[in-house]
C-alpha cells in the first residue's frame, strides 16, 4: 500500500488481538517500487495503462481482477468520472494530511519528518516549500488543524487531524447510534438539510473556526484570489467539510476545494446535495473496507457526497482505483464490501495516499 509498497506492521496500529482477528488477510498490491500518480488528466493507479503495477494474464493479456470489480478497467469511464482529479495535488494534499498527526511543537516549526522538504525541490531560491499561517490547536476539545501557503500547490491548504487510532473502535460504535439532528442556518441552505450536531459543534463550538477562517482571509490578501483546499482524514474529514462549506457560504471565498480521506457522513442527503452545488470541486476518497466512510449509517439520515474515489488492494493483482459519481452510495465502491453496510477494518483507515497515524513512541 502506498507510499513504499508496504503495510504498517500490527504494532504500529496498536490493535488488540481481538481487533487482528477481525481484520481481512489481505496480501497489498504488486508494486514495482516507489511510484508517482499521473498529471491531472491521466490515469489513476488502478488503470490498463499504469504498467508493471498490473499483472497481467500474459496469455490473453487481461489483468487479474475479480470480475466483479472489472468495471475498475475501464479507462474510458474511469476518465469521465475522474475529469479533474489531479492525483499530484491529492497525494500531495495526503502528506500534508498526515503531518497533522505529528508532534504540535514539530508542526510549528515546520521540521516533521512528515513536513517535506524545506525548501523547493525545483529551486531554492524560491522558498520554503510550505510556509505555515496558522497552528488551529484546542486542547480542551481535542481538535488540532493548521493553515498555510503550499507554494507547490500556489493554493491555502487547510488540514485537519482525525481520530486518534487508539480509539477509532470506541468512536465508530458510537456513531452508529447518531442522528441527523441539527437544521443547518447557513445562508442559502435549504430548510431542510440537516448535519450531525457533534460535528458542527465541534467546528463552530471549538477554537478552530476562528483560527482558521481568519488565517485563510489573511492568506487571500496576501496572495491575492486564490484556490483553498480544505482536507482531512476520518473526524478531520467532517471538519474540513463544513469547513469548506462555510468558507464558501458564509466567507464569500470563491476557489473552495474539498478532498477528504475516509471520511464519515456527515448529514443528510439534502445536505449533501446542496454541498455538492457549494462546492463542486469535492473528492472523497476511500480504501478497501475502512471502518470510518461507513459511518453513521444511511439508516440514521446519513449521506455521503457523491464524488468517491475508492482505493482497492487486491491479491497478486494491481491497486484499482474506482471512481463512483452517481448517487453518493454507489453500491459497487466502498458500500459493495460492507456487510449489511458496514465495514470493520481499522487497518485500511489508517493507510491512504500516506500513512494516517502517528508513530509510537517516537511520534513524527
């Protein structure tokens, strides 16, 4: 699994035996080394053109895939619903993601092993590759987020951190009891496009609304108009969703841009219409059977945005990738391998296009 071909070993994810157990024997795709995704417009990682990535049945030249999952091959259609993902900016948006998870005091200054380089790799006279606005910490609600300028991307990046590892478990069977239970009273929603309350209390409730919206706005002026792109993993997910929403509806940012990584729902299906109007440019990715995306559940009022990215890991075969952007709960992406619609896999949480953890004891 990305980014060097391997999974965390079960240490690393400090999972119970009983947690082990439950988890698919799953053998991680072939990988012919470190690999890059394509510029905007080409293939993603699962598609006939990605090369020794597949593997192929040399006789008849047809990749190894159940057939089931052979819709994953076409390139054309993969190509329609992906017109946009650009899986540099993405992968690039992962790592800024996982930096999240590092030490507080490192990501203030900038030097986690997970910050990237300090300076461009192109020229260094052009800068620092990321220079960071603001640190969005509340300790007393447990919230960590940061905002900067990616001179990379030549956008704001605004992440959020998820969950702790340690506790997804206790968190997710929580969740499955949770309601749709909050009207939203941002201008231009409809009356009806209800949110999770925790959620929306844990954005507007918190430190972070202030922190961040104030330092995107300073980010704007400095910069002049430019694009914003909200992301985050698991709870990160959630905030950087009415994040993006509210910096679009109530902020009057015009270039607002939402990638999240095995995000749970967040309200209904109202609301998630209405936010894909909001923001078009929306990504959600998943990966294999994660635990969080199936999270709180439909039959709660639950429903995800439509634009899913689903990351498949098969045995002796090629990573596929599936792009469902239809109805939000396409039955053949993440919701085809959840039993009774819901997956168990804590280990496919914490790894997406970079590692969704912190390390212990050390951290990052």
């Amino acid at each position: 699994m990305w980014p060097d071909g391997s999974l965390a070993s079960p240490v690393e994810l400090e999972l119970s035996p009983r947690q082990l157990d439950a988890e698919p024997r799953l053998v991680p795709a072939r990988s012919s080394g470190a690999r890059r995704p394509p510029r905007r417009g080409g293939p993603g990682p699962g598609a006939p053109s990605s090369g020794p990535d597949v593997a192929y049945n040399m006789s008849a030249l047809t990749p190894f895939v159940p057939q089931d999952k052979a819709w994953m091959l076409d390139a054309d259609q993969a190509a329609r619903r992906g017109e946009g993902l650009d899986w540099v900016v993405a992968r690039r948006l992962a790592e800024y993601v996982a930096a999240s998870y590092c030490n507080t005091s490192n990501i203030a200054a900038w030097n986690c092993t997970r910050c990237g380089d300090p300076s461009s790799e192109d020229d260094e006279s052009s800068g620092p590759e990321f220079e960071l606005e603001t640190l969005a910490w509340d300790a007393a609600w447990d919230l960590l987020g940061f905002v900067g300028w990616s001179n990379t991307l030549q956008a704001t990046v605004i992440a959020f951190r998820g969950t702790d590892s340690r506790s997804i478990y206790n968190w997710v069977t929580n969740m499955r009891t949770w309601r749709t239970d909050l009207n939203l009273t941002t201008p231009g929603a409809p009356a009806n496009a209800l949110v999770h309350g925790g959620f929306l209390t844990s954005w507007s409730g918190s430190s972070l609304s202030r922190s961040v919206t104030r330092a995107a706005a300073a980010l704007q002026r400095r910069h002049g108009p430019h694009p914003v792109h909200a992301t985050g993993h698991s709870l990160g997910g959630a905030l950087a969703t009415i994040c993006a929403m509210e910096l679009r509806a109530l902020h009057g940012l015009h270039d607002v841009r939402l990638t999240t990584f095995g995000s749970p729902r967040v309200g209904n299906a109202v609301f998630a219409a209405w936010l894909q109007r909001v923001v078009p440019e929306h990504w959600r990715f998943t990966h294999n059977r994660d635990i969080v995306p199936s999270v709180a559940p439909p039959y709660m009022g639950f429903w995800h945005l439509a634009r899913e990215v689903w990351v498949l890991d098969q045995a002796g075969a090629a990573t596929l990738v599936g792009i469902c952007d239809a109805t939000g709960e396409d039955i053949r992406c993440h919701n085809s391998v959840c039993h009774l619609g819901l997956c168990s896999s804590v280990a496919d949480h914490l790894l997406y296009l970079a590692e969704m953890y912190t390390p212990r004891p050390m951290g990052c």
